[in-house]
C-alpha cells in the first residue's frame, strides 16, 4: 500500500507529467532551446542529427534528445504536436522568454526555469517527502516514493489508464539520481549529498508557499488524462458527490467505482447529478439499477437553469471547469480549476435545486 503519495490525482499528475524524461542537465536545456528558437519545430531526432547536444553527459544516442525536449514540454517552455508517429516540438513564448533572459542575465534567465519547476507535480512530491524525513538519500526516495507509484502504477492501469502495472517511475533508480535530485540541485532548493539530502532554507519557503493555496489549475490533454484522475480521486475520496454538467453520460462512472469498489478504495454512497441533456443510451431506471450494483443511490434532476460551467463538488474541494462528462470529452484539451475547501458548495447546491 501507499505511504506517501495518498491518493489516485497526485499519481496520474506525477506518472503523466513525468512518463518520457530521464535526464537533466542545464546546459542541454539552454541549447535545446536556442536551436529551436530559429526553427519552426524539431524533433529529438533533428537535434542528434544537428549536433545540438554534443559533448552533453547523456546525450550518447539518438533517443536522448528527445527527454530532454520532453522534459521542456512538461515545464510550459514547449509546444508540441504529433505528425506520423514523430514528436515535433516548438518554442513557445514561455521558451523565447527564457532564451532572451539567458542571453541578457544567466541569473534572471534562471529564475525563469525555477518559476517552472515548482509547479513540476514530481519535483514537488520529492522535495515534500525530502523535508518530512530529511536527511534522506536517494535510495529511500526510490524505495518509497517509487514504491508508491509501483502501487499506484497498478491501480490506474486497472482503471483503464494508458499505463503499465508495477513501474516505481519516475522515482526509479535512473531517473531519482540523474534528473529530479540534479534539477533540485540546480536551483537550490536542496542540499547535502546524495545519501544525506535535505530543503535549503529556499526550498522550505516554496513548500510553505504551496500549502497555503486554495486552488490548482488542471490541463487536460489526449495524452495526459488528469480530468480522468481527477474524476477517479472524487469518486474515491467521497461520501456523497454533486454534478452538474449540460451534458451528462452517468454510465462513464461505473468502471471506475466498480475498479475502486472492488479494491476498497471507495466509501461512495450517493451521487446528485443536475443536468440539461443525458448523452447515454440507457434509461433513468436503468441507470438506477446499474448503481445500485455498486451500491450508490444516483439521483438524476433535470434542471432549467443555466448550465454553461461544469462542476463536480464533495462538499470540501470543487472541481470547475469546460469540459462534458461524455465519453468524447475525456480526452480532449480542456483547462480547470480544482478548489479545495470550497466555501461555494451550498449556494451551488441551492442554485440548481431551486430549478
């Protein structure tokens, strides 16, 4: 079982925000950058052929410059989009902002790169387990945080996840030395050796910072499901859940509370879904009947008021966003907003039970 990482959103966050890099090394990222800042896009391969990252530590065969330029694309300096199986990326303004720093001041360009990975969900996991039990070496990490996922990594591949069962990534023994402890390195927020590391007074500020937020902005790509994680962490971490959608197919939320049932994950009991239009074949009976397997009580209340937002609340934390609950909106390119300890809850509540 889990220790650390505690539930099924900061898993998909840390595995699909993380699934692709192995390296880090500053050098590469301002030479990744450079060279694409006079191209329209790249691929990893252009750049093995371009000589861009000779004389890097890593960059020792043709797939390497393609982690970095996937790391980069996590951080927000990226764009990307696939043609025939190839992964071609561009400079974005996030990307052409930090080259034109770094040409002026190394220091402010710096500042720049650190602004993006304190928003990295696996840089913050490491260095949140490092400040509960430092001094820690990388060893644990790996044991622990990568146990973490091993486990995690089976429960999202049981819920359909694109992801493959018993891997500790990215807390392996490759990844923990070589990239995440490098790049908290590099930006001072940790210190000490590899066997003894502890957060700089720097780090702990973060740290300090994040805790005292309320909300957290989710992006939701094809490739990078986090509105399904989502979805999976209210079904798992709920009583009672309240929806309220324009479009609404109920029947996508039985194969997760049927994976999350079964493996003791769940204590729902109730779900209230407001909606203008159901988007399922089946009728209001039977999707009564198809909970009550899983034993949940679904209420299904049409409302006329207006439905342009999409919310899903538990009381505590509520979810805001664009995207439909139907099959066809899963994986698509979607931005919301994710606030913890909603004081909204009731007047949403009574807004749509007054329709």
């Amino acid at each position: 079982m889990f220790k650390f990482i505690n539930n099924i959103f900061d898993s998909t966050k840390i595995y699909f925000l993380s699934r692709g890099i192995a390296w880090f090394d500053f050098d590469a990222v301002v030479r990744a950058l450079n060279y694409l800042c006079s191209r329209s896009c790249a691929s990893g391969r252009d750049l093995w052929d371009a000589g861009v990252l000779d004389g890097v530590r890593f960059a020792t065969s043709p797939a390497e410059p393609g982690y970095i330029l996937k790391l980069l694309w996590y951080l927000g300096f990226l764009d990307l989009r696939v043609e025939d199986r190839r992964f071609l990326y561009s400079i974005n303004r996030r990307g052409r902002r930090f080259i034109e720093a770094y040409r002026r001041d190394n220091n402010v360009a710096r500042r720049l790169f650190l602004e993006a990975v304190i928003e990295w969900p696996p840089l913050i996991k490491m260095l949140q387990y490092i400040h509960a039990n430092e001094p820690i070496g990388w060893r644990d990490i790996v044991s622990d945080l990568g146990g973490d996922m091993e486990f995690w990594s089976g429960v999202m591949h049981e819920l359909g996840f694109d992801v493959e069962a018993g891997i500790k990534k990215p807390y392996n023994e490759f990844v923990t030395p070589v990239c995440l402890i490098p790049i908290g390195r590099a930006f001072e927020l940790i210190e000490g050796d590899r066997d003894s590391l502890r957060l700089t007074k720097l780090g702990k500020i973060i740290l300090r910072e994040r805790g005292c937020r309320k909300f957290e902005i989710v992006k939701n790509t094809p490739d990078i499901p986090l509105f399904y994680g989502l979805l999976c962490w209210f079904l798992s971490e709920s009583k009672r859940l309240w929806i309220a959608f324009p479009r609404v197919d109920p029947m996508i939320l039985l194969k997760p509370l049927n994976v999350l049932k079964r493996i003791n994950m769940s204590n729902l009991e109730e779900i209230i879904v407001y909606y203008s239009e159901l988007v399922c074949s089946e009728s209001k009976g039977r999707i009564r009947l198809a909970f009550e397997t899983v034993n949940i009580e679904i209420h299904l209340e049409k409302t006329y008021q207006p439905v342009n937002a999409k919310i899903i609340t538990n009381g505590k934390s509520m979810f805001w966003s664009a995207i439909d609950l139907a099959r066809d909106s899963l994986q698509e390119y979607h931005v919301g907003m994710l606030i913890r300890e909603s004081i909204a809850f009731e007047h949403i509540v009574n807004f749509f039970s007054s329709g």
